[in-house]
C-alpha cells in the first residue's frame, strides 16, 4: 500500500466514523426510515458552504413528509443547517432543498 493509500483509508475510516455517530444521534423512526435509502453527508459541499445530504429515496419526494421534516430537524441539532439534495426513481437531477425550508413548512402547516 502506499503512503497516500493509508492516507485515504484513515480518511474513510473517519468519515464512515462520523457518518455513524449522525445516525446513532437520531431517533429510531429516522434511523431505520435511513436504513431504506442510499445516504450520504458531504462537508462543505451545500449551499453557502453548508454540509450537503445526500438522499435516494424510494418514492416520490413531499416536503411536508414527516421523514424528511424530522430529518431536517434533528440533522440541525447536530450539524446547523443543513443543504439537501434529494433524488427519486423520477429523475436524475436532485431536487436541493435547505433543512430551514423544510422547517418553515412544519411551522406553517403548524399554524394554518
């Protein structure tokens, strides 16, 4: 192996530590609700530099989905905002969403 290979391996190691530590973080409806997606969190990588999650979801998208609302909700308390880009069977471009977009439609549906 080369230098640059444990390098690479460290990295994953830590980043697939760090992935778990999120998951463990949330409760059980969102965890095993993740179990049935393609997930990922990229640092950096969201809009205005926020972490980016990525999610492959098995039907099709609704913002006001007490999964995604939920989500976004404790993935805040763990992380702060939060960008997502969210993918379906329907289409291969994402629909990017901000985890406060999702909050404010929990509020409004709140109050309406």
């Amino acid at each position: 192996m080369q230098p640059s290979d444990s390098t690479l391996v460290r990295e994953l190691y830590r980043k697939s530590a760090r992935l778990r530590q999120f998951k463990a973080s949330l409760d059980s409806f969102v965890q095993s609700m993740l179990d049935e997606c393609e997930w990922g969190i990229i640092a950096a990588e969201g809009q205005g530099g926020l972490p980016l999650m990525t999610l492959r979801l098995q039907e099709r998208i609704d913002l006001h989905d007490p999964f995604l609302v939920t989500l976004a909700e404790q993935a805040e308390r763990y992380y702060g905002p939060i960008d997502f880009a969210l993918f379906t069977w329907e289409t291969s471009e994402p629909l990017r969403v901000l985890s406060k977009t999702l909050l404010d439609t929990k509020w409004r549906r709140r109050n309406h």
